[in-house]
C-alpha cells in the first residue's frame, strides 16, 4: 500500500509552488500543519493570517477532527456504534447531534446516486474485512454470505427521520461512512475555520480537499493523483471554495489466490466495483464531492455521466481499467494534464 506520506508530497510541492510563484513584491506566507485523523494524514494550510492566528485555528481544527473521528468511527464503540446497535433492534430513538445531520445529508446524496452511494451496507463491507486499517491478508467472504446480505437490500431509504428521531425498517441496515465522513467533516472544519476568521485555506486529508479563497488573488494549484496511486495525472486551478475527492481502486485492497480486491462495494452485486480504477469530483461541497466519487466509481465508464447528473456534479474525471480517461468538457479545459498521449473519451456537456 502506498503510504499516506508519499501521496501527499506533490500535493504540497503544487501547493506551495503556486504560492511561491505567486508573489512578486511581497509574498504570503503559507502557514502548514500537519495531524493525523480518519486513518490519514490531514494538512492544514493557512494564508493571509498572523501565526498565531493560525496556531490557534489550527489546534481547534485537530481537535475537532479528533472528535470527529470517535464520533463517526464505524467500528470502534462511540455515537455511529450505538446508532447501529439501536438501528438493529428496530425501535424509534434519539439520533446524537455528531450523527444526526450526517444521516439526513448522507440519505439525500444516496437517493441522487441511486443508491450506488450507499451508506447502509456496513455489514457487507464488514464482511469484506474492509473495516480494517489494513486489510491486507483477508480472504473474499464466502459468495452465499453476499448473497444473503444483498437479500436483506439495505437502503438509506430505510431510515425513517422524524425529528431527532430515528427509526430502521430494516433491522439489518448498519451505518458505514467510510465514503462520505471525510468530506462531510471537512464541510464542518471549513465552516470553523470561517468563524474564526480564516478566509483562504486548504484543509487536505490524505489528497482529499476543500480549499477556499485564494493566495493574493491568485488559485491554489492542485494536484490530481495517479489511478496507479503514485505521483500526479493532472493539476488543476482552484480559486474560491472548491473541493478536490478522488476514490481509487489502490486505496485499500488485498490480493487472494492472485486476484486483487479493493474496497469500494457495488451494491448491486456486493463484490468490489469493476471497470473503473479512479474517479476525481471537483464540487464546492466536500461532502458531495466525497460521496459523488465513490458512487461514480460504482456507476462505472458506461454510467457515471448520468449519475453525475443526478447529483449535480459538473467536473467528473474517471479513469477505466484499460487507462482511458472519461471527463467532461468542462472538467477538461480546467486540467492540465501531465502526460500526454493519453486516450481521452469526452462525455456531453454536464448541467452548467
Ligand atoms: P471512498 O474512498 O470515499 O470511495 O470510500 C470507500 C469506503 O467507503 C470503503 O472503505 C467502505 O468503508 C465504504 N464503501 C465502499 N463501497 C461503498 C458504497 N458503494 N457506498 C458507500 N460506502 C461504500
Ligand atoms: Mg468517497
């Protein structure tokens, strides 16, 4: 697996070059911290703010991700476990205010993704052994489990909110915000750091980002990782409040009798998702970005133009297995691409 480390130093290089290059006369200074939260690196990056200004921003942000990350824990025990636990056995009750919002958003985004974002196949993704930091070693579970766990057709649909009030119609739905928690935590850290008064940031966990203002007027230069999970594809121009999510088949993975698994479930058929090796999703919402990612690698070459429509997304990049890489024509005239001789398949234009 490739270490969190190594995919976040071109990141930063791009960056940091970009704001080097940016100032003439009198140049920012980039104030960059680095924690580690969600199983990954995060870096925080601030301009335009005095250093303490930006020590104090940053030691609130760490500590809201530290909380963050015991609320929303898929299996450690904390406010998502008890949610599930309650979920199984069918009866209304009280959501957390930590898990309350996540649900509501995460249950819109899953019904505009028909459900290819879906949330409420924790057990399947247990079963995959994918709730595991690394789960390199497990073996593919058993194809009459898959089976009887796409029997039970979990949905977030299934989640009845009335209020604060949570009720399962199905006992057999479990929470999983493997695919959505980073962005939707991101969202949350942005606005914080708005409140504290930090107008141009960008919050990166682990190549997954919302950046927001600009350095002197001038776009932060991002860069947009390799399906091979090593190095760059493309960079692209971010000014304003945008945010940067790609889901590749590299992530997290094992290979069993010579055949490689990675996690990201079709929950159609309950096995990993084939035909797509990355996907990045430019959206001003981190967590729609995040969510959209993982369900336009499910939705696959053939699918994801539709499902991106769904979900108003309007800069897709998909790489498929063969190396040819889908977008839309917005999407390309932002990228600048890094190698060239690549086949380029144009989608028609999304919603503008
Ligand atoms: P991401 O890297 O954002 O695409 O998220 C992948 C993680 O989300 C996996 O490790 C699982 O925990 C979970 N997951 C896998 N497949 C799905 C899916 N189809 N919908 C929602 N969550 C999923
Ligand atoms: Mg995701």
């Amino acid at each position: 697996m490739i270490s969190v480390q190594k995919r976040l130093t071109p990141i930063l290089l791009l960056i940091l070059a970009a704001l080097i290059t940016s100032g003439c006369e009198q140049q920012e200074e980039v104030i960059a911290t680095r924690f580690l939260a969600f199983g990954t690196l995060i870096d925080l990056s601030i301009v335009g703010v005095s250093k303490e200004q930006a020590a104090a921003a940053t030691a609130a942000i760490e500590k809201d991700f530290a909380q963050m990350h015991k609320a929303w824990h898929a299996w450690d025990p904390g406010p998502l476990g008890r949610v599930n636990r309650l979920i199984a056995t069918g009866t209304s009750f009280v959501v957390p205010p930590s898990v309350l919002e996540m649900i509501r958003h995460s249950k819109q985004l899953a019904i505009e993704s028909e459900h290819l974002f879906n949330p409420a196949i924790g057990h399947l993704i247990d079963a995959w052994g994918f709730h595991s930091d690394d789960p390199e070693g497990h073996k593919p579970p058993h194809p009459e489990i898959i089976d009887q766990l796409l029997r039970q057709k979990p949905r977030m649909t299934d989640l009845e909110l009335d209020g604060i009030n949570l009720r399962s119609s199905n006992p057999n739905l479990k929470l999983d915000f493997g695919a959505f928690g980073k962005g939707f935590g991101i969202d949350l850290a942005i606005d914080h750091l708005r409140q504290m008064g930090i107008e141009n940031a960008i919050l990166n966990a682990g190549g997954d980002l919302r950046a927001i203002g600009s350095p002197r007027n001038r776009p932060w230069r991002i860069a947009i990782r390799h399906p091979s999970g090593k190095g760059a594809l493309a960079s692209v121009e971010v000014s304003g409040d945008e945010s940067i999510f790609t889901s590749g088949d590299y992530e997290r993975k094992f290979t069993w009798k010579g055949k490689t698994y990675h996690h990201i479930i079709d929950p159609r058929t309950g096995y990993p998702a084939r035909g797509t090796s990355s996907v990045t999703v430019i959206h001003p919402e981190a967590a729609t970005a995040d969510a959209a990612a993982t369900a336009l690698f499910v939705a696959g070459p053939d699918n994801w133009y539709n499902i991106a429509r769904k979900m108003g997304v309007k800069y897709v990049l998909l790489v498929d297995k063969t190396g040819t890489i889908h977008m839309n024509p917005a999407m390309q005239t932002r990228l600048k691409l890094d190698e060239k001789k690549l086949k380029i398949q144009l989608s028609p234009v999304l919603a503008e």
